[in-house]
C-alpha cells in the first residue's frame, strides 16, 4: 500500500564476484540491510572498493544479486524480469557518476532527455518537447540546449542534463553515484544545491552515495556508513557527525578538512591509516580491526552484527557502548 | 547559481570537430570526400570510375567484345589505349571493366557486412558459449588463405561475376564479425548503455538505439578499405578465369590475357593495371579519411596538427596540441 512503511528496503543484500583466475568470490556486498523512507535523503559513504556503487548498480537491477532482497514499495524488485521488471524501475532513476560517459555521444540533449519520455508512452510529441524544455528549467539549463550534443558541453552542465534526464519519468527515488565526484569543486555546490532543491520541490527519496563525508553530512537526513561490503554504522546525520559510535565514522570525521591553521585545532584523533584490507580476504571477526585503535581479542574472534543503540543509530561494534568517540569539532 | 555559459563558442571551430554528429552532418561528408588533396583526388577518381560504370555504352567507343581490328596496337586517337590481342579496343574494355569492378566491390562487400555485422553484434552483446561457438566458427574460416578459400567457394558454386564475389564476402565477413564484436563488447559496458537499461528500454531497443549506432564506426570504416580489397579479389579471380567469363571484360581477365602476351606488346598490361591500382589506393584513400572524421581522437590530432601549421605558416610557434582547448571554470 503506498504511503505506509519505507519507500525502498534492502535487507542481508549480496553482490558477488567471481575473481578471474582464482577460485575465490569477492563478496563486495556482504549482508547489508538498509531503508529509505519517503521523501528521504539516505547518504552512503565509505572508501573505494567498500561496494558502494555496487549497492547502487543493485538496487537499479543493473547487477544481479547473490543473496538478499530488494523491495520498493512492497514489490520485489529482484524477483522482476522482462515487462514487468521495466515498468518498476521506471519509479527508481539514477544519476550515475561521470556525467561524460552517461551521456549517448550521438545523441542531442532533446534527445536524451526524450527518450525515457518516448518509452513511458507518456503525451504527444509537442507535449513530450514541452516537458523536455520544462525539465531542462528546471535543472537550470534553458531551452538553447536542447540541440546540444554531450561533446560541447562541460561536465556540469552534462550532469544536470543528466539529473533532467532521471528526473523525466518522475520517479520515487533518485539514486546519485557519487553524482558531483567528477566535478570541479565549485561546479560540485551548484549541483549540490540544485539536488537539495529539486528534492524539496518534488518531495522524492534520495539514496545519495559518496566517498566525501562533508557532502553527504550537507545533504542527507540519515547516513549509512559501509566498510568492506558491509555496514558499519547508520544513523542519524546530526548523531552522526555529534557522536559517532563506531570508530571507522571517527576515523572519517577525523580525517575531514579542516577550515583552521593547526596551530587552533583541538587535539584530534588520529586520522585514517592504512590502507583498507582487500575485500576478497577480509579479516576474521570484526572487519575494521585491522585499523581500529580499540580493537581487543573479541574483535578477532567474533563479527560483531548491526545491532540498535539508545537513541536510535545502529552500530556493528561489540564496544559502542564502552567507548567515548569524538565527533566533528564546531 | 553558477552561470552556464556555452563552451562550444570559445572553441577554434577547428577544435570543435570531433563530431560524432558528423556522421550525419553535411560538414562531415565535406570534410570525408572533400578535406583535403588526397580525399579530393580519391573522390575525383571514384566519381569519374563511377560514370564509366554507369554511362559504359555511352563512353565506350567501341563493343568491349568486337574483334574486327588489327591486334596488339599502340595507342592512337582511334584506339586510345591500343587495342588487345584478338584486336578488341582496350578503351572500351576498361570502361566495362570498371563495371565489372564496380559491381564485385559492392556485392562482396555487402554480403560480408550482412553475415559479419549480425554475428558480432550476437556474439558480443550474448557473450559465453554463443560467443564461442561464433568465434570459433570466425577464426576456423579466417585460418584459411582468403584467396584459396575463395577459390575453393567458386569451385563449388560455379564461376562467374556473382558467385565469385559471394565467396568473396564469405571470406571477408569472420574479420567484420571479429571487428563488430570487439566494439560491441566495449560498448556495452558504457554507462549510457546502463542508463539506457534503467529507463525501461527493452534489450532490442537498447541494442538498436545506443549499442549499434556507437559500434558501427569502425566496421564502415573497414568496409570501406574492404572495398579496395575485393577489387583486387575480383582481379586476382578473373586472373585464374574463376570471376567473370569470357568474353566480358574485367580488370583482372585483361590483365591475365595481356599478361600472356607481355614480350610482343609490353603495354597491353598497363591500361587494367593502372586501374586496379588507382581504384585500391582511392579507396583507401577514402578509408583513411572517413577514419580522420569519425575517429574523435584522430580528428583532434588533425585539428591540432591544422591548427600548428596554420600558426606556423603565419610566422608563430606551433601550440601544444590540446592546450588551447581546455575549457576555463563556469
């Protein structure tokens, strides 16, 4: 029934790969579970290689899952094949992460932004070209670009033809790939801004993936943050960056840039060291023992599950409760 | 909001050419058939040997195949280029030899684009054991020498113009299939064919709208060198008397005869000679300058290297290619 429970859930989600030349499978997602609510912005963030776009690729039906479940509004989405499977997807649309290779090279801006109008069936053609020009206003490109190919343009005007596009079937939820990585830094605010205000404007979920904890904080109501294929931490954004409760997001936070000489910066924890261990062997027990400063002889022993907290968050740590973590310096 | 200001205008108009549009434009033709001397003299070559084929009766002088006159003349203004050994009028022969030519290009041609393009585009877009299965096939037919193959395909069919250039396109289609699947393969990676999938567009739509269109390039461009080769295929059947049959005219049928006869009339071999050789060389010059305008990449290089001797013509130090074409922040 729409309008009740979450809009999009994933639960104990697995993606495999099968490693050339090895007998092994790389496990890039491994058991992870989350939801979005309507009208919600979920961040994810964590390292290269901790499956993030892979869990994005999932949830779009793009990669075949191992194990696990996907449901959009009560229906299976994994279970989905051929008509069916495409008259659901319709409702979940993606903003992948380099605008320049998301774009057909043949292809005019009209004609991007047309093609899912064309395939949705929706109105005529004058109505389809007037809905392009109105989405193309509302990306802040005017109606000059509609006869522009993907070649001329720079990479952010690519990607809010990009976001026009995915927003064109009006979907539910938007998935954004690490949408502004590829961009200059301040091409990046512009976009950032233009989602947040198509997001009020539309009251759509978001499901907004990162490697840049800044940005997904500015953005997302709640955040989960993934290590290796599974998640380590989800919570709130503000309790998040307050009080973390798992020491990768301390790790994380810690490592943000500073906007102060550091000569006027409280002590900090020790930022990110090392490098994350390959997903295709990942230590025993805890995951993120290997580079965690309290890790203990339980942390080797057991893999500590996802489990509630007071207060809402959930953490995969066998010591959140014992442990005092800094968060992110006012 | 960041303003959005057109790149394209601040290009050199030269820089603006890698056009993937170019494909369909009028510019692109222009600049294929008329970019430069050595397309100019290709174009002029293939257009006068196109006329010859078309108007034959009204440009031959004489019927290719009447023998009332003296054999092995010189030539003279009223055998242009002398006449053969049964006394027939070289002029006239060639004329219809272009004809024959003409006409073997085109079929051998075609027929190899209509086995190889499907093949590929099967084997690269289904992938596992169909494309194995395909491969194999191409690679057992591509380990034969062509001209044996050829020879072998004739010997069955029986000879003659049409059957002869049939087993022609057979031989050629396993390295259009080998080139179209290796496009394809990438293609289907980009990530325009992945948001394409997540619009709804069924597999067929997708093949045919964004995995077809972007693989194609190469395959033409490669037809177009095939074409020079299967002139020379023509030649070299007719030469062992497995094309066309006596007493029609062909390239490779005068050049066998004249051949015979080479220490009593020495330029009975130059008039079908020269003509294999200009046809080859302008269809490959063709070849090379389709490449320079589709190719994105090569068509900068071009752009550049024009940019650095215009430049240079004008007395100032050739830029670095690309460093003029970077595009500042918007």
């Amino acid at each position: 029934m729409p309008g009740r429970g979450p809009l999009l859930s994933a639960s104990g989600l697995e993606v495999h790969f099968k490693l050339p030349g090895e007998s092994g499978r790389l496990r890039a997602v491994d058991g992870v579970s989350f939801e979005i609510g309507r009208s919600e912005i979920f961040g994810l963030i964590g390292e290269s290689g901790s499956g993030k776009s892979t869990i994005a690729r999932a949830i779009m039906c793009l990669e075949p899952i191992n194990g696990g479940q996907v449901t959009l509004d009560g229906t299976r989405l994994d279970q989905l094949r051929g008509k069916a499977l495409r008259r659901q997807r319709r409702r979940v649309q993606m903003v992948f992460q380099d605008p320049h290779e998301s774009l057909d090279p043949r292809m005019t801006v009209r004609q991007a932004i047309e093609e899912p109008l064309r395939l949705g069936r929706t109105g005529s053609r004058a109505a389809r070209r007037a809905r392009v020009v109105d989405l193309l206003n509302r990306v802040g490109l005017d109606e000059s670009y509609v006869g522009r190919m993907a070649y001329t343009m720079s990479g952010g005007q690519k990607q809010r033809v990009n976001i026009a596009r995915a927003l064109a079937l009006e979907p539910e939820l938007l998935v954004c790939d690490e949408a502004v990585s590829a961009l200059d830094v301040s091409v990046r605010a512009g976009i950032i801004n233009l989602l947040t205000s198509l997001q009020r404007e539309l009251q759509i979920s978001v499901l907004f993936i990162s490697h840049d904890l800044g940005v997904v904080a500015h953005l997302a109501d709640r955040i989960g943050v993934l290590y290796l294929g599974r998640l380590a931490e989800v919570s709130e954004t503000e309790s998040l960056s307050a009080r973390p409760r798992h020491p990768y997001t301390e790790m994380l936070l810690a490592a943000e840039p500073q906007p102060r000489p550091s000569s006027h910066r409280a002590a900090r924890a020790p930022s990110i060291s090392g490098e994350a261990p390959s997903a295709a062997r990942p230590p025993s027990g805890c995951r993120f023992r290997t580079r965690c400063r309290y890790a203990q002889e339980r942390c080797v022993q057991e893999e500590p599950a996802l489990r509630p907290l007071e207060g809402g968050a959930l953490v995969a740590c066998h010591r959140a409760e014992e442990l005092e973590l800094t968060g992110r310096r006012a | 909001m960041v303003t959005l200001d057109p790149v394209s205008s601040r290009l050199p108009d030269a820089a603006r050419g890698p056009a993937p549009s170019a494909w369909r434009s009028r510019r692109g033709l222009r600049q294929w058939l008329w970019g430069d001397w050595r397309s100019r003299l290709a174009t002029c070559v293939l257009a006068l040997v196109l006329v010859m084929a078309i108007a034959a009766p009204l440009i031959a002088r004489y019927s290719p195949t009447a023998q009332d006159f003296i054999p092995f003349r010189g030539p003279s203004s009223a055998h242009w280029l002398g006449t053969d050994d049964l006394g027939r009028d070289v002029w006239s022969r060639l004329v219809y030899g272009a004809r024959a030519s003409i006409e073997a290009a085109g079929i051998a041609v075609c027929l190899a684009l209509a086995i190889g393009v499907p093949i590929g585009l099967i084997a690269g877009f289904r992938g596992g054991w169909v494309d194995a299965v395909l491969m194999r096939i191409a690679d057992t037919v591509l380990s034969f020498p062509g001209i044996i193959l050829a020879i072998a395909i004739t010997a069955v069919l029986g000879p003659g113009l049409v059957h002869s250039m049939l087993a022609v396109g057979i031989v050629f289609s396993p390295s259009i299939a080998r080139l179209m699947r290796s496009q394809v393969l990438v293609t289907k990676e980009r990530l325009y064919v992945d948001a394409a999938v997540s619009f709804g567009n069924p597999p067929s739509r997708t093949v045919a709208r964004h995995i077809v269109p972007n693989s194609i390039q190469p395959v033409v461009i490669q037809a177009t060198f095939m074409l020079g080769l299967a002139v020379i295929a023509e030649a070299s059947l007719s030469f062992v008397g497995l094309g066309v049959q006596y007493p029609s005219p062909s390239f490779g049928g005068m050049l066998q005869s004249a051949s015979q006869f080479i220490s009593v009339h020495p330029f009975g071999v130059y008039p079908p000679g020269v003509a294999i050789a200009l046809i080859v060389l302008a269809f490959n010059a063709l070849g090379d300058s389709l490449r320079d305008v589709l190719d994105p990449l090569a068509s900068t290089r071009r752009a550049a290297r024009l940019a650095a001797r215009a430049s240079t013509r004008r007395g100032h130090r050739p830029e670095a290619p690309g460093g003029r074409h970077v595009p500042e922040g918007h």
